[in-house]
C-alpha cells in the first residue's frame, strides 16, 4: 500500500474513536480520508480556484514562501452565498494538498453543543490531542456565521453567542497551532461575522466566491452533464443551448442549477419507467423545469434557497 494510503487510513482511525466519544462532533462533522474532488470538477469561479491552488502550496511545496522573502497564509476565509460551491473549492483544496478532509457544519454543531450537556472542556482538549496525532489535514469551518444560520429557523433568544464564539475561536486555534494542517472557514454574511475570527493567525485571506452568470453557471452544468453520461455510460443530452437555459434564473445559484439538472435526468427516468419515449435532454426540457423551479420557490420563504 503507498505511504500516503497508510496515512490517510492511520488518520482514519484515529478520527473515528474521537468522533464516536463526543456525539457533537459525530453529528457535525464529515472526515474524508480520500477526498478526491478537483479544481477541473468545479465549473468557474476561476479567481477563487486560483486562490486555492496558491494556498496549497502551503502543503505541496512550502519553501517556495521562502524564496519569495514571505510566509505562507494562515488560513482562507471563503465569502460566498448559499451554494455558490464553498465547500467544493474547500474540498478541492484537500485534493490538491493530499490532505484528508474535514468538514464541520458550525451551526449544525452550535445546535448540538446547546443540546448536549457534554463537557466543553473536555471536548477541547481531545481536539487539540487528536489534531496533534493526525497526519497533515485540511479543516473547513462551514457558515462561521452560526447565529444568521441558525435566525432562519425557530426563534432562539436564550442562544449564547458569546461563549459558543469562544468555543468556536478555540476549535479555530487548535487548527492553527496544529501547522502542518491547512485551514478554512466560509460565511454567507460577513457582514455579520465576528471581526474576532480575522486576527492573529486565523483567516488572513478572505476570499470571494461569486459566480459570474451565466458563464460559470454554464461551465458547471456542462461539468455535471458530462458527469451524469458518463455515468449512463451513452449519450443522453442534444445539443443543449446552455446560455439560454442559465438565463432564465439568474437568481438560481449553482447548487440549484446542479439539483435542476438531476430533476430533469429523474424526470425522463420516470418517463422511460412509464413506457413512453423520453428521448434525449433538449433545451425545451430545461425550460420547463425552469418554470418549476421558480413556481416552487416562490412557495417559500426568501432566505430557503432550496429546490424542492
């Protein structure tokens, strides 16, 4: 087995027992010991690729800071809407560095902190301890913004943002005294965030994550459409005027068109399950999915930003 397979297996058996003692973390956080996704599988957001493939040379090749009389970054902050591809582009830096890969939903983990009567303390210490055993990783702090994150759901006035912010600062630092590992955090209102999470050796280079449309819109449907033929293992789309298609939602962000494209895959299944003759994807069936989409989400609230 290569060195680096032995690692990444080694990284997760060590996670895993960690995990399983603290339910907060089990429930919050996802360890990819082979994360695999690549900057070519995101479509666009080319700057910010760009950034992130900089900041793996904090990994990959770390003397060449050296050479250039400076010292690598501290950590990338990612500052981007709803699924605007965030957690791709954190994930594709995992890839690239050959790191495993750790993903913790802040306000999904706010929620089980306040719901658990685990001992904090205890819980801190263990992470400090297991980050001093893993190999090397790359650590994504999901919506830093808890507090916005968690106001779209049930009014929570007795929420404690003081001491959960403390908690989330030391979580933050154990990564940054970890140095071998590779850190990242991502926010949907920075507006809002904590001016807290930007000092010291924290997240020193904020990062936009904007997709331009419909160019970026485009490159990710014709990434995701490829993906689904070669999953077919056939042709399954004609010529698809993918201008066109983006055009008619510029308010869709990436995710959306993704979750529309798998909707319009699953409805000629179910036409080809029915016995009728679905024939191949056209630009008319995206159109029409389109005219979905818009009717289901004018149903909800302004701040769901899901297809239902």
């Amino acid at each position: 087995m290569p060195e680096l397979d032995i690692e990444r297996t080694r990284a997760t058996n060590l996670w895993e027992p960690f995990a399983r003692k603290f339910p907060p973390i089990a429930k919050s956080c996802h360890f990819d010991a082979f994360a695999a996704l690549d900057t070519g599988d995101i479509g666009g957001l080319d700057d910010a690729k760009d950034e992130v493939l900089t900041y793996a040379c904090a990994a990959t090749d770390p003397q060449i800071y050296q050479r250039w009389g400076t010292l690598q970054p501290s950590g990338l902050l990612l500052i981007g809407p709803s699924g605007s591809g965030k957690t791709m582009l954190a994930e594709a830096l995992a890839t690239r560095a050959q790191m495993p890969f750790l993903l913790v939903k802040v306000p999904k983990l706010v929620l089980q902190l306040i719901h658990s009567s685990g001992n904090a303390g205890e819980l801190l210490g263990a992470w400090g301890a297991v980050l001093a055993e893993l190999p090397p990783i790359t650590v994504y702090f999901a919506e830093l913004d808890f507090a916005n994150e968690l106001a779209d759901g049930p009014p929570r006035p007795g929420l404690p943002t003081g001491p959960i912010g403390d908690f989330l600062l030391e979580l933050v630092d154990g990564v940054v005294s970890s140095e071998r590992s590779l850190l990242v955090g991502s926010t949907s209102h920075p507006d809002t965030l904590s001016h807290t999470f930007l000092e010291g050796r924290r997240f020193e280079r904020l990062v936009t994550v904007n997709p331009s449309l419909p160019g970026d819109v485009v490159a990710a449907l014709e990434i995701h459409a490829s993906r689904a033929e070669m999953r077919a293992g056939r042709p399954v789309f004609e010529q698809v005027d993918w201008i066109k298609v983006a055009e008619q939602n510029r308010d869709a962000s990436i995710g959306n068109w993704v979750r529309l494209l798998h909707a319009v895959l699953r409805r000629k299944a179910r036409c080809e399950v029915a016995n009728e003759d679905p024939g191949l994807v056209t630009t008319d069936d995206f159109l029409s999915e389109v005219e979905r989409f818009k009717k289901a989400t004018n149903r909800l609230p302004a701040s769901v930003g899901r297809y239902l």
